[in-house]
C-alpha cells in the first residue's frame, strides 16, 4: 500500500451506497503535509512532461492542485461550476451532464489563462462517473492546450470514470483506486499497481 | 508598497463599478509564489497566537489558507456554501445575507471539525461586505473556538466589511487595503499601513 492508501484505511470512512468518506483529511478538513506529499508524488510520475499549467475545478480540487502547481512551479488554475447561461466570450465552457444528479452544469475557465502553448496536467481529489474531468479535458481541448495527463487522488474503480477517460487514451493516475468497499465491515479494496 | 501591493500596482485590473479584477495571480489563475508569500507574511503577524486550524470559505480562499496553514503547521478546513435547507445536525450552519445579490445562503462546517479547544486564524482573499467572512466568525463562535485573528489578501476599505469586523473587536490583517480606484486612469490607492 502506497501513503494514500494507508491514510484511507486509516481514516476513510465506509458508508452505506459506496459512499466513501474522507472529510477528515481530504476534502473539508485538510491534512497540508498530505497534500504535499501527494504534490510530490505526482511530480514524479509527471516530471518528464514539461508542464506548463495545472488545470483543476473548485473547490476540493484546488488544495490537490496547489501543492501540484508548486512542485512544478507553473501557475493553477481552476475551473468554476457555474449554474449560469449567460457567461461572456472570453470564457471556455463546458456543459457536463451529472450522471448522479441528472442536473447539467457549466464548467468555465477565462480565455486568458489558457492557450494552445500550455502542456496541461489535470488533477482533481476525486473521479467517480468522471463528469468534472470530462468538462476539464473538454475545456483544455477547447484551448488548443496539450493534455499531458490526469492525476487523481481517489479514484473509484467501479464507477465509469476512469475507464472512459483511459478509453479516450488519456494518461491517467490515480494514486488509489478503489475496487470495493463494505459499509457493514469498513472493508476497502484497493486495486493493485505498479 | 508590500509585495502585495506592488503585486496589485502591476496586474490588477481596475473595472467600472469599484471592480479590480485579480484573477490572472490571485483568484482563477493562482501564482504559488506569491500564495506562498501570503502565507509567510500571515505566519509572521500572527505566529504569537498558537493556532490550532486556519478556517476559510471556498473556493478560491482554499488557495490562500494552503500556504498558513502549513507555515502554522496545523489544519486547513474550508466551509462550504450551500442553497440547501436541509443540512442534518452534524453541521454548523450560518444564515448570510449577501448585500450585493440580495440573496441567502448557508455558509457550513462539520461539527467534526471544529470545537472549543481551537484557535482559529480565519482566512479569505477578498474583504468588501464581509457577508462570508460574518459566516465564518458565526460558526467559529457556534463552535466555541476562538477567533485569534483575520487574515485577508485584499480589503475593500470603502465597503462597510472591513469596519463592522473592526468595531467587533476582532484582529483583523489585511495586507492591501483599495481605499479607491479609478477605472479611467486605472489608478489604485491604497491605505498607508504601519
């Protein structure tokens, strides 16, 4: 087991519905040494690539994306979630349709912070159906950018996400992946990887 | 002129309407060197304090409260806004009026993740109303915690927020405080601090 996984196992709660919780230091409270070792360890598996920008979607996102951004020393950005029609020329968007609230939203980011010189890496906290990364790559195509990959800290490996983004011949890392849970044990299975 | 100031002086934006637009380093595109520097100037004003955790609001506060947070060594925990009524009891939940859309909303934290024994340096990049920031101290307050300080980038020191959290008695920091601006000239005053 790699540091994320054990700190899931530690302190990851199972709920009922495959509902993983991981508010303690995660995605509402955060753990910043944590992050940055996650930082770390996606500036190794990523350094090769020359990475210009770090694209993620508010809000959880931005505390991964920060200390990402830092190890390779590029700017972050973040996408907004926008409920709005109205946005103006000088934005991307992206309509990305909820598979679990059956809702569409907007994914936004201002022409200026995007070009087609940028080599994106994407990250984000969390995929499950894989609905914000979508929007993001769909986004960051928009821009003309290059997509050099996708970082992710928990990945769901039941949902659909991951696999129709790797489908799509992104690359994508998920420092963990988990393949089963067990609301009445706590039981977590982790797939195993390289 | 602070860092920060200069920082302002050379890529903000002034707009009609009192608007000064920060997005290209503080609010969309983020430059972690200078988030970084945000972070050891909080750590050096407030270092006496003995924090326990750095409270701020999503999004695009979780950007500064990175940087604190690890200069203090503690953890971050971002509240999150919500439309929603129907928040179970595990949640502190503060009722803010907005003064500029005339709306409501709920600004929440898990109960988990605040209580009496916390001093809190509460933090965001922007001060105008203070709609989020009154949120904030509302639920340090439920909370029992106490409130050491406030940490904001960038006050609108002719909006009314700023003075209302003054008058309250609390420490409150801002590193640049826009006394007035000028759309025509794009000229940006800012208040003399010792």
């Amino acid at each position: 087991m790699n540091f994320l996984e054990e700190r899931i196992m530690k302190d990851g709660v199972v709920k009922p519905g495959n509902v993983l919780k991981v508010d303690s230091f995660l995605n509402h409270q955060m753990d910043i040494e944590l992050l940055d070792e996650i930082g770390k360890e996606f500036h190794r598996r990523f350094k090769g690539a020359d990475i210009t920008k770090v694209l993620t979607i508010e809000a959880s996102g931005i505390a991964i994306a920060y200390p990402v951004a830092k190890e390779f020393g590029v700017p972050l950005v973040f996408a907004k979630k926008s409920k709005s029609i109205n946005i103006d020329g000088d934005m991307y968007v992206a309509d990305v349709e909820s598979f679990t609230h059956k809702n569409k939203n907007q994914v936004i980011v201002s022409k200026k912070f995007l070009n087609s010189d940028d080599r994106i890496l994407i990250v984000d906290d969390f995929l499950a159906n894989g609905c914000a990364l979508q929007g993001l790559i769909s986004i960051a195509e928009s821009a003309g950018a290059k997509i050099e990959g996708l970082g992710i800290a928990i990945e769901k490996g039941f949902q659909i996400g991951g696999r129709v983004i790797r489908n799509l011949n992104y690359r994508l890392e998920s420092l963990a992946i988990v393949d089963g849970m067990n609301a009445e044990t706590g039981e977590i299975t982790f797939r195993k990887q390289d």
